[in-house]
C-alpha cells in the first residue's frame, strides 16, 4: 500500500489490544497539526478503540473500516 507524502502510515497489524491505539497515540504527538494519519490494524478490538482514542483527543477520523475486511483508519490532527 502507498500512502500520500504527507500521511504518516502506522502499521499495527498483527498486534493485538492495546498496541494499535498505543502507537497510534506516539505517532499524533510526533505529527504537525493538520497531518494525516493511516493507521492499519487486523485487531477487531481496534474497531472500538481507535474512535475513542480519537474522540479523546481531539482527532477527526476521516475515513475508517466499513465492513469486516483488515482495518484502515484514516485520521487527521486538528
């Protein structure tokens, strides 16, 4: 998968909970605002956590996983 040159790719597949959201969070506090996140993950558990991590700290999840395949959030900081 390629991602865009201003879109920092956060790949967590094969970790399970709490590694996703864990370096999901390292990676918003090294990001400039207004950079754009791509976090992958195959954890089903990710589904319910990267929109609380989100919500919490303030992050828009531009686009996230719509149906059962492998978890692909996309996410921006404000």
């Amino acid at each position: 998968m390629t991602t865009p040159a201003d879109e920092i790719l956060v790949d967590a597949r094969g970790h399970r909970c709490p590694v996703p959201t864990l370096r999901l969070r390292k990676a918003v506090e090294q990001a400039e605002a207004g950079q754009r996140l791509r976090l992958l993950a195959d954890d089903p558990l990710a589904r319910i956590d990267v929109p609380h991590l989100a919500n919490s700290l303030g992050l828009v999840i531009l686009e996230a996983p719509a149906d059962g395949g492998a978890l692909n959030f996309l996410i921006q900081k404000p």
